[in-house]
C-alpha cells in the first residue's frame, strides 16, 4: 500500500493545478515534483491520476531534484519557421538596397523610421525584373513584413505642412515690402 497524504478537498486539488497551470519549464517540474512527494507519496503516476499532470514530467522534475540538473529543451531552435532574411540573406540585402533608393525621413524627424513610397507589390515585379527567380522571392505580404523588421514603413509620406502666418510677420513683411516700393 503506497503511503500518501491526499489533498482533503477537491478546491485543494483544483488549487494545486491551477498554481501549476501558472507556471512554466523548470519552475513547473519543480513544483510538481514536490507536490507529489508531498500528497502522492513520490509516485508520478498517482500524482497523474490525482493532479492530472503528465506523469512523464513529474519524473523529470523529481530528476532535477535529484540531481540537482535543470533539463533545457531546444524547442526554440529546432522548431517553427526562420525569417525569410535569415534563410536567403543575399536576396535580403537587394532588398535593402532597393529600399533606401526609394527611402527618405519622416518630415517631422522625430523618429528613426524611414518612410517609402515603394510598395511591396513594386519591389517584387522590380525584383522580377533583375532576374530573382520566384522561389527566392517572398510574397507580397512577407515582403512587406521584411521591410517593416528592416526599418521601412510602407506608406504614403507626409509632405511637411507650411506654417501659418503669424500677424507679427505679416506687419514686418508689409514694412520691408513699403520700404522696397517707395523711392
């Protein structure tokens, strides 16, 4: 007979998942680990069974316990998709290049972007004509991702707005422009 202290309600249990629930990696196997010494005796499959947590990770925690040896995955490496620059950097690089020829500053400089006025749709039928083949070439839509992680903002620039006349110029404008007239 395995010898465990069982949570005494069903709100404890349901407690001890959700705080679980809110953790994340090593901090997670941990805290499994010790709840399972504590209410199931060190059994990863009761723990299962009681907590709902996979019995695999529980095992996992209570080896790092153990050991003292915290397990890093390598999900982040090995899985998803990489950036369509990283995969063809050479292609990546045109685009920079055909992007600045089209690029200027904000009016107002008070930001780091440069705006241009090339769309994506643009820079893919100019690409097309150097000679990219397609498979080298992202979509539009991608293309336009890229070129917002690069720094451009495709959209229309702002032309800087002249300023109002302020009466003061105009009484010094009619001074010099009576001065200049009268002989």
């Amino acid at each position: 007979m395995l010898a465990f202290r069982q949570p005494r309600s069903a709100s404890q249990r349901a407690d001890l998942r959700l705080a679980a629930s809110k953790m994340s990696g090593p901090k997670r196997r941990a805290f499994e680990a010790e709840m399972t010494l504590k209410y199931g005796g060190g059994n990863p499959v009761l723990a299962a069974t009681l907590f709902g947590w996979g019995r695999q990770t529980v095992e996992v925690g209570r080896a790092e316990r153990r050991t003292g040896i915290i397990c890093l995955g390598a999900h982040a490496a090995f899985s998803g998709r990489h950036r369509w620059e990283d995969t063809h950097p050479e292609v990546a690089a045109a685009l920079r290049r055909l992007a600045e020829a089209h690029a200027q500053q904000a009016p107002t400089f008070r930001t780091t972007w440069a705006y241009t006025r090339l769309t994506a749709k643009a820079a893919w039928a100019a690409w097309r004509a150097q000679g990219y083949r397609e498979d080298q070439l992202p979509s539009p839509a991608t293309m336009a991702e890229v070129l917002n992680r690069m720094g451009f903002r495709l959209r229309k620039v702002v032309k800087a707005q002249p300023q109002k006349k302020i009466a003061a110029t105009e009484a010094i404008c009619a001074h010099i422009e009576k001065k200049t007239t009268t002989p």
